[in-house]
C-alpha cells in the first residue's frame, strides 16, 4: 500500500486488482486487469501517476474524477 500526492492510497493485489481508498471517506474503488496477475511491487510518482508492473506489462494508472484506478497507458 502507497499514498499517492492527493491522499489517497493505494494497493494491488496478486489477483491483478488495482485499488484506491478515499482517507476522507473510506470509499474503496476497484480496477481488475483480466487475466494478469502482479507480484511486484509498485510505485507513485508526484504527477499522480502510479506505476505497476503485471506478469504481462507495465502500466501507469491514474485516478479518475471520481477517484478509481484507470489506466493510463499501457506498455508491454
């Protein structure tokens, strides 16, 4: 689990879930990456980007307006 710049935290799952808590509120929003799982770790950076590496690729995520993870691009 990681704080991104606005707050937020962040954590991945092995299963390939991506997700964010809201500290104001305790939301909990989901993203699944089908298929892929994840076994290491992750990083932030202080643009919001939040960067994961799959067994498949390497994604940056970033949250949406309403605070869910999204991919933002994807290399693999």
């Amino acid at each position: 689990m990681l704080p991104d710049w606005q707050g937020r935290l962040w954590f991945v799952t092995a299963a390939g879930r991506g997700r964010t808590i809201d500290r104001a509120d305790g939301s909990i929003r989901t993203m699944r990456l089908a298929g892929e799982g994840i076994s290491n770790s992750f990083a932030v950076d202080e643009t919001g980007g939040v960067y994961v590496v799959t067994d498949r690729a390497l994604y940056r995520f970033d949250a949406n307006s309403n605070g869910a993870p999204e991919v933002s691009w994807r290399v693999v």
